[in-house]
C-alpha cells in the first residue's frame, strides 16, 4: 500500500517514520518495498515563479493566507501519472480538517487493507474550496480543535494504518490490537514495582492484587471488568454500540447490571 503525502513540510516527517514498532511497516526491507510505502510531495516544487508562491491573501478579504490551488492540482496530476507509469491504481485524495468525519477504527482497517491513499496536509487558514470541490474524496477529522496544519493528522492515520501490518505488533498482542474491535476502551495496565510510593505523603500503591495471583482466567475475567466498567462510566455510546452488534456476553450484561454509575 501507498500513501502519498502533498505537504508545505516534507521535512516534519522522516523522524517520526522511522521511529518505534511502526518504523517496521515503513522501511523497505533490503532490495524490497516497504508494508506502507510514504512518499512525499513537497508542494513548493510545484509553485511557480521566482518566489515558488504557494499561499495568496483571500478574495473577499480577512485575515490569514489561503493555500493556492494551482501547486495542490499541479501535485496532484504528478501523483496520478506516478500512479500509472507504475501500473498502480488511483488512490482516494484525503484532507485533514475538523469539517471531515470523525477517523474511527473501522475506517483505519479498511485503508489498512487497501491500496493507500493521497494525503493532502494544509496549512495557513485553509485551501482553496476549488481544490476539495474538484478532487477532495473524503475529509477526515480527527476531533473538534484546531491545528496550524494537516501535517500531524496525517501522521496520526499513518501510525493508526501502520500498527495494522502484519509483523508490527507481536503475535500476543495482535487479538488486543483488536481491543477496538471489540469495541470496548482498554483495560489499565500495571508493572514494577508492586508497590509504588507516588508522593512521600501518601501511603504506597499495589498493584490490584488479581494481576498477581497467577489465575489467568480470573485476571482475563477481572480485565474485562475494567473494560465494561471503563467503557460504561466514560463512553456509554461505545457501550451501546457494543451490546447492538452482539459483543456483549450474558456475562458481561450481569456484571453491567451490578455497577453503580
Ligand atoms: C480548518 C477548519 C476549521 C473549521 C472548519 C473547517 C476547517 N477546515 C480547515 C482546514 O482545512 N484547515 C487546513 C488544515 C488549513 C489550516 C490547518 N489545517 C487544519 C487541519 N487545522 N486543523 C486541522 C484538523 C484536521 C483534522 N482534525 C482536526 C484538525
């Protein structure tokens, strides 16, 4: 899969690439192509003129600058004629802003799955709604704030995308990579010490002591617990979600049915 990414700063992104579990997806293996190809469109390479302009003031006027349209479509004819000299298939154009819908986990498996996507990052108040109405094909938030740029949204879907792959996390981990799919928020996690002096004026913190009782299926059961109890305190529409598509065991309700919330 191939995502390529039309941006302002190009140079915002190798860092991150090539750091922790994810960095796997993201470098080719020797004389091989890597699980995520990235490739980067710097946009001043498509402006024009002496100056390399890429942003101009708004018709109407206000304030702030608007990202021109033409180095964003001149970008973009690049990327497709790449895409079919290698013989690979159009990929949908993404835009990050608060105007998209909301990424979900659904939506990452299946660009996990597909054949990538081209990201395009904004900058200055916004680009040229010429742009999104001729070639945008889906806008994709990542939450009600605002950002100086879709720099770090892009980001966010290529980690979310890349953690995905096959060999990123370990075999053990690769159900729980899935605890979203279960539709549920985590369970807390614990490690050394067992007992942990937080502040000189507080007596020490254990760990719950089920963790250290060796009883796999009472620290699965007790696990769970902490699921559906998180779950229904802090997110009862993920909760709600779960019981209709059946995810909910007859357990699970009883265990529901006790909490005082
Ligand atoms: C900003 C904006 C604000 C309110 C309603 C719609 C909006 N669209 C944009 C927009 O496209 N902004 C561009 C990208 C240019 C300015 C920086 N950009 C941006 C993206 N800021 N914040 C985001 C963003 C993207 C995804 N999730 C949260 C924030």
């Amino acid at each position: 899969m191939r995502f390529d990414i039309l941006t302002l700063f190009p140079e915002l992104f190798p860092a991150f690439l090539s750091a922790g579990v994810t960095r796997r997806a993201f470098e080719a293996p020797q004389g091989g192509t890597a699980q995520v190809e990235t490739r980067l469109w710097p946009l001043r390479d498509h402006a024009e003129g002496n100056y390399r302009r890429v942003d101009d003031r708004p018709f109407g006027g206000g304030p702030g600058m608007v990202m021109l349209a033409q180095p964003l479509l001149r970008a973009l004819d690049a990327v497709r004629a790449d895409q079919q000299a290698a013989g690979r298939p159009a990929t949908p154009v993404i835009l990050f802003s608060p105007a998209g819908r909301s990424l979900t986990q659904e939506r990452v498996r299946s660009l996990a799955r597909s054949d990538g996507a081209v990201l395009i990052c904004g900058r200055y108040e916004g680009i040229d709604q010429r742009v999104i109405d001729a070639k945008v094909d889906e806008e994709i938030s990542l939450g009600d704030f605002v950002l100086s740029g879709g720099e770090l949204p892009a980001l966010a879907l290529l980690d979310a995308v890349a953690r995905l792959q096959p060999g990123v996390l370990n075999d053990a981990q690769s159900h729980e990579q899935d605890s979203f799919s279960d539709g549920l928020l985590d369970c807390p996690h614990y490690s050394r010490p067992e007992s942990l002096a937080v502040h000189p004026a507080l007596p020490e913190q254990p760990v719950p002591p089920v963790l250290l009782s060796g009883h796999h299926a009472e620290i699965a059961r007790w696990r769970r617990q902490r699921q559906l109890e998180l779950t229904a305190r802090r997110r009862p529409d993920l909760l709600a979600t779960a019981r209709a598509r059946g995810e909910l065991t007859d357990a699970d309700e009883r265990f529901l049915a006790g909490l005082k919330l």
